[in-house]
C-alpha cells in the first residue's frame, strides 16, 4: 500500500468516527462493543485516537461457546490497557432451544449484557462495529429470508432503544478492506473466531459463497444494497406514519367512563382497538396496522401466514364473540367489539381448584396479601366525596372474609338499588367471562366488595377507605 492509499483509509476510517463524535455531548464517554474481532478492534482504536481514550469504554461479553473464549477476554482486556481504555465483561449463558438459532440466541444475551454494562457505567451510546460489507450482507439475507420492508432496512446508523440507549454503527459506510488496510497500516492485533469460517451459518455461506461472485459481476453491490436498505427504511417510516393514523382512527371509543371510575380490575393493555373500525380497513391497511400495533406492544414478529389468519378470525367474528389467539406468550383478545393483547398469565390460567378462604381481623392494615389469588387487596386512605369509600367502622365490625364466587351471590352497585348477580353485574360493566375469577370480600356474611364492580353502597356506607385490587405482576 501507498502512502497515499494509507492516508486514504486513515482519512475514511477516523472521518466516519468524527463523524458521530460530533453528535456527542461536550465531555461524554461512549461505551464500544468489543469483541476483540478485527472491526471492533479498528472502531475501538480509532475511537481512542478521536474522542481520547478517557472517554472510551470497551465492552466485551464472555458467551462461552469457543474453547477460545477465556482467551478472547484476555487478549480484549489488554488491549483496553495498552489502549489506556477502562475494560468491562460479562459472561452470559446461552440456552439452546430448537426453536430458536445458536446465532439469534447469542445476539440478543450479547446486546442484553451491552445494556446492562452501559447502564452500569452511565453511558448512553454504545458504538457497534458493523461495516459496509455487513450491511450488503444483512439485506441479502433478509431477501433470500422474504422479509418485508423492515427486514430490508437492515440496520439503521441510529437507533434509539426505549430505555433511551442509543445504539451507532459509525463504521457503517466503509468497507471491510478498508477496515482491514487500517488494521495492518496500525499494526493492530485481533481475534478471527474460528465459528466466521462454519458455512452452515447463512451469513458465513453468503460472505464465503455468494458475495465474492457478485464482486466479480457487480463491483458496486454494496452500495447498490445499502440503497435499497435506506429506501426500505424511507418506505418503512411511512408506512409506520400511517399505522399510527389507523391506530388512532380504531382505538376503541369507551363507553364505560362511569364503570371504570368504580372498577379497579386490572384494565386491558393500551391501547385497545374496536373490531368494527379494524375490519373495515383495506386487508393491505389493517395488516400494516397489526403489524405495528405488535411491534409497539413488543411482541415476537409473526409470519405473513399468522398475521393473516389473525385478520380473518376477527373479520369473521361477530362483534359480540368472544376470541382469544396466543402469539409470543399472548392472547389477543376480543369482547363486545373490544381487541387488545394481554400476557397468557394475565386473568388467562386456570385454576385446579378453587383458591381456598382467608380471614382477616382489620385494624387499620393497608395490605391485605392474597398469595393463592396471586395478588393483594389494598386499603388505601381517600377522601370523604369517593365513592367507593367504606367507613373504618364497617371493616373493623367483624371479619373480612375472602373467597372464590360460588354462584347466585348478588349486590347493590348504588344507594337503594335492587339487588342484582354478580353475573348480570359483570355483563353490564363489560368485563371478559375470563376476568370474573377474582376474590369476593365479605363483612362477615355480607358481600361488600368485588373487583371490578366496587362496593356495595348500601353496605359500605360512605367512608374514608378505598378497597383496591392487586395484581402480584402489579406489585413494586
């Protein structure tokens, strides 16, 4: 190599570094991933050369599936010191699963150790090394995949997490020969992890097989695919824009403002959609829009066939059916005319056996724990206007008696009413037949209260203590 070609790199390599730099606050430090490959190993140097190396953190995560790996961390961990760079690791363990690739399984324990050493030493940027070639390589895959239009933008140069970490590829335009160029020019040391060679990993057999033919054919694919990556992304955010006007547009109109203001049952996660404005989008739009409303709710991406199939059931339900689909430890969930997802164990389990009575002598205790409900009820202090208050002088007049619905129990949900069922109390208040296994508690024989109905009035007698239900998922 010229003089001039290793001015070259070096100008292309510490530019897409100074680069992001700028984007830094004045003084703060980056956290690096290393692995101690050659890209991470060239990012890591040249970071040092252009932030200092006070403002480095090199992390390294210890997966544990190379014999090599006690090695790796050593060689990582001096290199930080020749470097002058504070070194962190952490050893994770992976689970192998049938249903899931040694390959995925090792990427999400290692960005799940990144987050916890950046959070660890307060850092809020963590540079990843990914280059040009990895990107062609990401897109290629995720065609041959039949991914759609998110799988195509590939990576992202940022990409802010909901814990507020944020994610940056700097190297992401510059190509491995480059990397490798600098690497030599600097006389640098690195790690070649002997599973990069193994071409039963697609992304192996692509880098091996596949793109040094396309080199020979189409000199320029790597930018030709790293265009389409920016335009699958461009077309990704504008289809999210318009998820978001349909999310809005569905969101169910609640006509329960008044049982809700009363109930403290455990409400369906948000959003919830309204079945009716759902299925009259085009089949293309109320894809779209589940798609997204599963990517906010952080479930498991499902294929074209699931998403599908989870369209049709909804469209061929009637507005007062009741419907339940599980995906990725979920329920979607429909009742009179109501979508939402809620985790399985969310109201979902059933129960062998009735969970058995508990007693309680009240004497002004503010929680009531309930484990074979799997929750607590909660006496918390309000004010004299609330509705739902009960006079101290009720709970502390005999004992509080909790147990499981039996069948014809009945209440009063106003001053003078009538004395109406629990089932047709349920029904009018719209809570799910799933959600009516929950605790009734009595004044010694008489039932005063039930989660997700309230107090009975007649009973209650208007007070300065509210009775709340507590889910233990709930619980601090």
């Amino acid at each position: 190599m010229t003089s001039a070609d290793e001015s070259s790199v070096e100008r292309l390599v510490l530019g897409a570094v100074a680069a992001q730099a700028t984007a830094l606050h004045r003084g703060e430090s980056v956290a690096i991933a290393f692995s101690g490959g050659i890209d991470s190993t060239v990012l890591l140097h040249a970071a040092t050369r252009v932030l200092g190396a006070g403002r480095c953190v090199a992390l390294h995560v210890h997966h544990g599936l190379s014999p090599h790996a006690d090695a790796w961390r050593s060689h990582c961990a001096d290199v930080a010191c020749r470097l002058d760079v504070v070194f962190d690791c952490r050893a994770v363990a992976i689970a192998r699963t049938p249903q899931h690739s040694v390959e995925a399984l090792a990427r999400d324990a290692r960005y799940a150790a990144l987050e916890q050493m950046c959070v660890a030493h307060r850092v809020r940027v963590l540079w990843l090394g990914h280059h040009a070639d990895d990107q062609a390589e990401t897109v290629l895959l995720q065609l041959l995949r039949g991914a759609g239009l998110p799988g195509l933008a590939a990576m992202p140069l940022h990409r802010l997490l909901p814990n507020g970490l944020i994610h940056v590829r700097p190297l992401l335009s510059v190509l491995r020969a480059s990397l490798d160029a600098y690497a030599r020019q600097h006389a640098l040391r690195w790690i070649d992890d002997e599973s990069n060679a193994d071409t039963r990993y697609a992304r192996n057999a692509v880098r091996r097989h596949v793109t040094p033919t396309l080199a020979v054919h189409f000199p320029g694919y790597r930018d030709a695919l790293a265009r389409t990556a920016r335009h699958a992304a461009a077309a990704q955010r504008l289809l999210e824009d318009l998820a978001m006007i349909d999310l809005r547009a569905c969101m169910f109109a609640s006509r329960r403002a008044a049982v809700v203001k009363r109930s403290d049952a455990p409400a369906p996660a948000e959003p919830t959609l309204s079945r009716r404005a759902l299925v009259e989008l085009s089949h293309e739009r109320a894809v779209n829009l589940l798609r997204f409303w599963m990517r906010k709710a952080g479930l498991a991406t499902a294929s074209a066939a699931r998403v599908d199939e989870i369209l049709r059931q909804l469209r061929e339900a009637g507005d007062d059916a009741a419907l339940r689909i599980e995906h990725d430890k979920h329920c979607l969930r429909l009742y009179r005319n109501r979508v939402w997802w809620e985790r399985q164990d969310d109201g979902a389990a059933s129960h062998d056996a009735m969970p058995p009575s508990a007693e309680l002598r009240w004497s002004g205790q503010s929680v009531w724990r309930l484990p074979a409900w799997r929750g607590s009820i909660v006496f918390v202090p309000c004010g004299a206007d609330d509705e739902q208050g009960v006079q101290r002088s009720v709970l502390e007049c005999a004992p509080l008696m909790v147990r499981g619905r039996r069948g014809g129990e009945r209440m009063r949900l106003r001053a003078g009413g009538p004395l109406r069922t629990l089932k047709n109390l349920f029904q009018e208040a719209a809570v799910p037949a799933w959600r009516r296994d929950v605790p009734l508690l009595f004044v010694g024989d008489t039932l005063l209260w039930v989660p997700g109905l309230g107090v009975d009035p007649n009973v209650a007698g208007g007070g300065r203590v509210r009775i709340e239900w507590r889910p233990d998922i709930l619980l601090a």
